[in-house]
C-alpha cells in the first residue's frame, strides 16, 4: 500500500493528503516529523536524505520506491491515477505547464513570503514574537496574493479557469495560512476574489479534513 510519512499539521503533508482524498485512493500515514522524531534516523533519510516531509513509498519497478518534495508527490499521484487524474492534472501541454507553474511559483514566492507571518504568530509564544517581522511577512505575503487576486479576474473559477487542479491544493494550502483566524493582524490586505476561490475550494471534502482544522 502506498504509504505517506508526515505529520498531519505540515503544510506540505496537508497538500498530498489532500490530493490523495480528490483521487480517492488508499493509503497508510505514518507521523514523522517535528514531535514525533523519525526524520533524522538512518532508515527514513535512506528514503529522503532532506530528512524532511511529507516523503511517499509505493511500489516501483524495483520495488518499493521512495519519492519527496509535496508537489512533486502531487504530480505522481496523479500521473498514477492516470489521464488527467479527474480534471486535477491537465494533459495538454499549456495547460499542464500552467498548473506546474503555479505549484513552482508556490515553492519559489509564496511559500518564502508567508513564511515568517505563519510561525511567528502560530509557532512563536506570543512573548517571543517579532512583529515587525510579522508585518514585514504581511506586505510579501499581500505582493504574492495581489498576483492570485489578479489571476482570478474575468470570471475564473479557479486558478485556471473552470477546473479544480492540483494547483489549487498547493496555494489553498498557503491561502488557510492568510485567511486562518490563528494568523490574523490589524491591516492585512483584502482581496475579494481571492476570498471568494478561498471559500470555493474550502468547501472540498479534503480541504476540510486536512486543511480546516486549527493551525498548531
């Protein structure tokens, strides 16, 4: 059975719970990461050297095979489910390099952005916070979502149009970071559209069973 090694509050293990819940396939969780060790023994970083989360087993040509980076397991998952894995992976060319643009864009400017407004104030105790780093995060963060807001304009349901992709899942992942309760300050930005592709995508089974809870 394929197997997905992470913890359950990493964003990034939320992405291909998530996409693995869209497929509808089967699977084993193993918690690994943070509180729960694992990611620094010999066995796991034989299977990801990175020591890092979420990293998926299935079985390969040569047997079990191990594969890391959240968006690349996303990518997998659904070239194994095959066509165009229910809408979520596009097979034409320009549509497919779109979805793998915006997962990049994800890995590459939003990610890097949010970082610092999501674990200052959900991983920080409210002494220790920086929050000029805080707000620094909420002006980066805004840059980035002021591109979605841009992106959603004429109609479009979705990242790309009318269809749910796996794009979708990457930056909604990042999207409960901005629009979540636990990270909420004075000032922040509004953006209507994308609030409103927010509570489209928020109403996905897997957005609610992995993505809603609170952030801890």
């Amino acid at each position: 059975m394929l197997t997905v090694l992470g913890r359950v509050n990493s964003s990034n293990v939320m992405k291909v719970l998530w996409c693995l819940d869209e497929l509808g396939m089967e699977y084993q969780r193993i918690d690994a990461g943070m509180e729960h060790g694992v990611v620094n023994t010999p066995g796991f970083l034989a299977k990801n050297p990175n020591g890092r989360i979420p990293t998926i087993e299935d079985a390969g040509p040569a047997g079990v095979e191990s594969l890391w980076e959240s968006n690349s397991c996303m990518r997998y998952l659904c070239l194994k489910a095959g066509g165009d894995a229910g809408g979520l992976y596009p097979t034409a060319p320009m549509a497919r390099a779109s979805v793998d643009r915006w997962l990049d864009w994800q890995l590459s400017t939003l990610a890097p952005a949010e970082r610092d407004l999501f674990w200052t104030m959900v991983r920080t105790p409210p002494a220790s916070r920086d929050m000029a780093k805080v707000r620094a995060a909420v002006d980066n963060s805004a840059v980035c979502w002021a591109i979605i807001e841009d992106r959603l304009g004429d109609g479009r349901a979705h990242l790309d149009g009318a269809a749910f992709t796996i794009a979708d899942i990457g930056l909604g992942v990042f999207a409960r970071r901005w629009f979540g309760a636990e990270v909420r300050v004075p000032d922040m930005p509004h953006f209507p559209r994308v609030a409103a592709w927010f509570a489209r995508i928020g109403e996905r089974p897997g957005f609610q069973r992995w993505v809603a809870p609170k952030l801890f």
